[in-house]
C-alpha cells in the first residue's frame, strides 16, 4: 500500500455529501485524514429544505474503508454555523489542518432576467460560505501559531471557468467565483506568517449542478475520446485537492489551479498591459485619439475555455 499522503490530517469539507464534495472527502480519508463531512443536504438552487442523508452516507463509506469522520449540517454562510463546524473538527479530533470549501449552489439567468433573490442567495452561499468558514478556521491557526503550536494548515477554495472566463448567463455566479479566487490570492498573503497557505481551483465536472450543461453533444462527445476514462467523473479532480491539503504542497500558495480529467492547468490573473502615460491630465478629446490603439495592444480577454484568441498581433 502507498504512504497516506494526509495521515491524521484532519480536513472540512463543505458540500461533501455528493459530487465533487463527496470525492475531496473519500480521498482524504483514503490519504488517512480524518474528515468532517459537511452538507445541508439542500437543493441544488438553494431553495427550503435539507437532508442528513447525503454527508451520513459519506461517513458510512468512510467507516465502511476503516477511516475515521462525522457530519455536520451547519449552513456554511451562516456566521454561527460556520464557527459549529470549525469547532466540530477541534473538539472531536482535537485540531483542525485543512478546509475545503466546496459548497455552492446555481441560479442561473441573464441579467435581464435575474431578479434581487438569485443574486443575493448565489452571493450568499458562494462569498459568504467560503468568507465564514475561512475567518473561523484563520483565527483558530492564528491562535495556535501564538501558542507556538503553528499548523501546517492549508485552506483550498472553490473558483470557476464561469468567474475566471465570464461565462454568459451566470452572472451572479461569476462573480461570486471571480471574487473567491481574488480572496484566495489575498488570504495567502496575510496568513502566511500563521504558517497557512490558500489555494484555489476550478474543477470541471459532472455534478447535480452541472448535468445539464453536459448533457450537450459537444461534452458528450469530449466524454467518449477516451474509452473506458470520463474527463468529466468527479473523482478525477479529487487527487489535486487531497495533494494541495498535505504537507507535500508547502510554498504552493495564492495559486488558482484548473483541473479536467487529467489535465491541470495553473491560471493566470489579471496583470497590467499596455499604457499610456502624460505628466498632466488627459483631455476625453486625446482619450478619444489614444483609447482604440491602446485596447488593439492588449491581448483580448480569455475564452470560457481559459484560452486566448488568436487574432492578428497576438499569440494563440
């Protein structure tokens, strides 16, 4: 048997009870961490309703390969909620090493047609969610690195292709994700002296949130190139994420990772581009005569698949 690359490590995972949650968890445990499985067991869109079933199951696989885990159903956008599950993996495997936030909902609409509440729930569950967990995981490592007990902790968010790339018709979520990966660059720089290190992906995979979208010949046909491997079964992305939760990752931190069956991409932010400068103030009547040249030298914005255009001046 391979070494258990998170042997003891204890880990949070949010969303755990299916999908891509459920995968993170079972490698974890697999890897030897002990795992708390958190799910409100709710709808897809976040709509009333939740369920222990999803993150019970999860446990009983965990138990049923000789690992060790417990539920929680705590909502992970609420500030108290999020603090119970925290606290749940200290008190009951006596520390905390790792946190996966992974919950997420989708409500998806043009702008035109997005009303107030598939903003805010989407906002809430994806912003708020990754906000909360993370500030009461952040202040426990804070405390145990003054006590000279630092940790060797890791926090591995959730992105997106829809935030990163701009995805039409997700609005609300695009946001949402572009704004978890600019916190995920922004918490590694200020909790890297408590010894943690923040990272986050973009996973491309079949989940109940996602079934829809590749059910498209164009992804039905990407799923068949290779017989006998589907680029998009969840359990693909789970290695990235149990490898960025180990020990083994020290000094990868502030990165944004893409994963797709068995490709992993590393994604490059937002940096500076072309320029213009004057001592003085721009006249609109320059702008007018500067603007147009300047946008033509910058690269053009990313495809949805994260890749450049190629167009006349500009490297595929």
């Amino acid at each position: 048997m391979s070494k258990q690359l998170c042997k003891d490590r204890v880990v949070v995972v949010t969303g755990a009870g299916r999908g891509l949650g459920r995968e993170y968890a079972l490698e974890f445990a697999r890897q030897g961490a002990k795992v708390v499985v958190n799910d409100l067991g709710g709808r897809g869109d976040g709509g009333p309703g939740s369920a222990t079933g999803p993150a019970l199951e999860v446990v009983a696989e965990i138990e049923a390969m000789g690992g060790q885990a417990i539920a929680n159903a705590d909502d992970v956008a609420d500030w108290k909620g999020a603090k119970r599950m925290i606290d749940a993996a200290i008190h009951s495997f006596d520390g905390l090493d790792v946190l996966v936030n992974n919950a997420g909902i989708l409500r998806d609409r043009t702008l035109v047609n997005m009303d107030e509440e598939d903003w805010d729930a989407v906002i809430r569950v994806h912003m708020r969610g990754t906000f909360a967990p993370s500030r009461h995981a952040a202040a426990y490592w804070r405390e145990e690195s003054k006590a000279g007990r630092q940790r060797v902790a890791r926090i591995i968010n959730t992105s997106s292709s829809s935030g990163l790339y701009c995805n039409a018709g997700q609005s609300n979520y695009g946001a949402a994700k572009a704004g978890i990966a600019a916190l995920s660059v922004i918490a590694s720089r200020e909790l890297d002296r408590y010894g943690v290190t923040v990272n986050a992906i973009y996973p491309t995979a079949m989940s109940r949130l996602t079934e829809d979208i590749f059910a498209s010949p164009k992804w039905q046909a990407i799923r068949n190139e290779a017989p006998g491997f589907d680029p998009l079964d969840p359990s693909n992305v789970a290695p990235l994420v149990a490898w960025l939760g180990s020990e083994a990752s020290s000094g990868i931190t502030g990165r944004v990772f893409g994963a797709r069956g068995g490709r992993i991409t590393v994604a490059e932010g937002w940096h500076a581009g072309p320029r213009i400068e004057k001592t003085g103030r721009w006249t609109v009547e320059e702008l007018g005569d500067l603007i147009p040249d300047l946008v033509k030298q910058a690269a053009p914005n990313a495809l949805t698949t994260g890749e450049i255009p190629a167009t006349e001046g500009v490297p595929a």
